[in-house]
C-alpha cells in the first residue's frame, strides 16, 4: 500500500506561487502514475496534473502555463509549482498514485488564493 503526505499549502494573495510537495512511502519509480487533485468547496475533486513512469505529462486547461508537475525518483517526491495564483484555485489539493490498478490518495493540503 502506498501512502502519501501533501505539504506546502497556505494561504497566498493573487498572482502568488506556492509549490507543493508529496512525499511517497515507496519508491515511485515503480509507480505507473503520479497525480495531483483538487476539491473546491461544493465541487467535486477534480484533476490538475498528471506524470507518468514514462515522463508523460497532463495539464488540466485550466492550469495549463501556470502550474508545473514534476517528480524526483531518487527522493520519492512528486511537486507541483503553481504560479500566478488566481482565487479560483482554491481548493484542497490531494496527491494520488495509481499503481497496477489501484488508487491510493493522501491526506490533502489547502491552497487558499486571497487578498
């Protein structure tokens, strides 16, 4: 089982940058895909990016420019850098893997866009 620990939300004005960061309890280069999730207040979670074992990448639209995935292999670590920051981007961010089939999700972060 995988287990997944979000850190770097909080609270930004508009236009900021935040990164956040997932640290995985194993080693992610055995894992297929490497995501990142968000859940609005009264929305459903929704995806924002995704990175393949492969290197693949997948941008909502609405982020796309703005937000940046990466992974680290050798530290197990998989970031997002979010930059120009709008309010609607708001939300609790989850990191997520899919290994084999099976979803596995952490805990989530809040990224609160405000001045």
């Amino acid at each position: 089982q995988v287990q997944l620990v979000e850190s770097g939300g909080g609270l930004v004005q508009p236009g900021g940058s935040l990164r956040l960061s997932c640290a995985a309890s194993e080693n992610i280069f055995g894992i297929n895909v490497m995501g990142w999730y968000r859940q609005a207040p009264g929305k459903q979670r929704a995806l924002v990016a995704t990175i393949t074992r492969g290197g693949s990448i997948y941008y909502a639209d609405s982020v796309k420019g703005r937000f940046t995935i990466s992974r680290d292999n050798a530290k197990n670590m998989v970031y997002l850098q979010m930059n120009s920051l709008k309010p609607d981007d708001t939300a609790v961010y989850y990191c997520n893997a899919l290994k084999w089939g099976m979803q596995y999700w952490g805990q989530g972060t809040q990224v609160t866009v405000s001045s």
